[in-house]
C-alpha cells in the first residue's frame, strides 16, 4: 500500500477539520479504475467478433452487446487478451520501478510472451525477439511498424503520468511505445490517447478534448482525419483503429453506446474496443458502466485493473512536485 502511513493521518480524527475522504473514494480514483476495467471490458465484448465484417456480425449476432466468449480465439465468456494483459504487465514494471522504464517494460513485455498469452502481434513478437537477441529496449524505427500495438497499452502510462509536465508524460509514452513499435504515426496516437485519458481524469468536457487533442492530432498527421467516411472494420492499422475509437467516442453520449458502436464495427474489435473501453471508462466514470459487463470479467483481471488504477494514480502523488 503505498498510502497507509497517509491514510492514518488522513482518517485519525482531527478537531474542526474537515477530513477528505480517502484516495479509493476519490473521484480520480473512480475514473481511473473505470478506465482500465473499461480497456478489459473493451477486449472481452470486441474478441467474440474481431477480425468480422459489420455483415457477418449482423448475421451471426444481430447487434452484438454481451460479453460472451467465443470468437477466433475461442475464448470463455469475460477472458481478455493481449491488450489488457500486455497493459498489466507493463504497469506492474512501472510500480516495480516507480517510473516508466524502457528496459523494465522490455523485460516485462518479454516475460509475458513466455508464458503464452492467448493472442500476440507480429510487430510485438518480432521486435521481442530481437530485444531477446540484443538486450537493447529501443526498436529500430520502421515506416513499416504502425500497427496499435503500442497504443492498446498505453493506459499505464497515462495513470502513472497523470499531473506530470506534458514533456515528460510524452518521453514516457515513446520509451514504452518503442520497445516494440518506433514509428511516428504510432508515437502520435500513443501521445494522443495518454493525453485525452489524462483530460478526461481531469474532467475536461469532451468537445474540448475533441477541439485540443483529436482533431490536433489530425492538424498534424492529416491521415488520421476521422470526420470523412465511416471506419468500418478497421484494421490494425493504428490510423483505422484511431478513425473507429474516435467517431465512435464522439458520436455517442454514453459507455455502453460507444462500446457497442465501435466493437460492431468489427476489424481489429478488441482492440478499438478495450481503446474505446478506456476512453470512455475515463470519460463517464465507474457508474456508467452496465453492471452485467463488470460482473462477466474474470475475476482476478477485474481485481488487477482496479488494483493497478489505484497504485499507479498514488505513485503520480508520489512523484508530483
Ligand atoms: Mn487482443
Ligand atoms: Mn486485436
């Protein structure tokens, strides 16, 4: 516990004071934990239908909204993938450290493709191996590694940043990032995701994190603009997953609608779902999610993402000026 000795003096009676409540009953907290139970929810609901057609999903599921197993990977109802548990290996290596630490997240990351995970990228693998071979934490920069694979992970980061100055949160998010993708178009959606979650804990209203994040995002890299076509089935792509989340967060006004939205979309469903999941979750806050999804995740990943929510948002009281 990283707050025991704080939460003694907090709590010890103090006369004609008012006592504030403690850190789990914070508002912070509450958005923080509804954002990474949000990123498993995500994966678990888009797994049943990733890599489907809007079409074939329609036929196979009518509207899917329940988190049910099944899918390519044939997974049980409530099991996640490697968005989610790739986010917690990476967030136990930045409590282990109490940063965010290339080599630490390397060796993290490297870790957990031993034991198997149930689904792997290819860039991920790849540049895994080589870190295996090289010992260096860096990949080299490729033109050819946009894919989301950086970006599906990134939820650590933005929590242990969280009231940090935005040069640092950005230099945290590329030393994580760049163990596996160093490509511009992924930096760029990694920054912009840890930026827009950070506003949302904040409390920033959505049209502003709209105006100052995603459509600067696309005053930057013009090949993100979301406001063209509809992003169906959107690839790995980082730029697809991006257009998906996107129109899906900011034409919706609620958890369970954007969620729904984006996974029947299908493509790369997990992953636009658990991106989605954690934006939303940051967004709306841990009421907004439907009970019958919090209830269906695994049990010991929900008790990880709160856990982590909670000691990787004490760790930014740690380290704040
Ligand atoms: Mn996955
Ligand atoms: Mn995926």
């Amino acid at each position: 516990m990283f707050w025991t000795g704080e939460l003694i003096a907090r709590t010890a009676p103090v006369r004609g004071r008012a006592v504030p409540p403690p850190p789990w009953l914070s508002p912070l907290f509450g958005k923080a934990s509804a954002a990474y139970l949000g990123l498993a929810i995500g994966d678990a609901l888009g797994a049943t239908v990733e890599f489907l057609t809007p079409n074939e999903i329609r036929h196979q599921h009518g509207v899917h909204r329940d988190i049910t197993g099944g899918g390519w990977l044939r997974l049980k109802a409530g099991q996640v993938t490697d968005d989610t548990t790739m986010s917690l290996a990476l967030g136990d290596a930045i409590l282990a450290r109490g940063c965010v630490e290339a080599l630490a997240a390397a060796k993290a990351f490297d870790a957990w493709m031993r034991a198997r995970p149930v689904d792997i990228g290819n860039t991920v693998r790849r540049n895994l191996i080589t870190f295996r071979g090289s010992g260096n934490p860096e990949a080299p920069p490729s033109e050819h590694d946009a894919g989301n694979g950086a970006a599906m992970r990134v939820l650590p980061v933005a929590l242990a940043c969280y009231g940090q100055a935005e040069d640092k949160t950005i230099a945290a998010s590329r030393a994580q990032a760049h163990v596996t993708h160093h490509n511009p178009h992924s930096d760029a959606a990694c920054e912009t995701l840890i930026l827009m979650v950070q506003d949302f804990l904040a409390g920033r209203d959505a049209r502003e994190v709209k105006e100052q994040r995603a459509e600067a995002l696309v005053r930057q890299h013009p090949v993100f603009a979301f406001d063209k076509k509809r992003r169906d089935h959107p690839s790995g792509y980082v730029v697809e997953t991006m257009q998906a989340v996107l129109q899906a967060l900011f034409e919706t006004n609620s958890f369970e609608e954007c969620l729904i939205d984006v996974v029947n979309r299908g493509g790369d469903a997990d992953t636009t779902g658990a991106i989605a999941g954690m934006l939303a979750g940051a967004r709306y806050g841990l009421d907004a999610i439907p009970k019958r999804w919090l209830k269906s995740i695994d049990q010991g990943i929900h008790q990880a993402c709160t856990r982590q929510a909670a000691d990787l948002i004490a760790l930014t009281r740690v380290n704040k000026p």
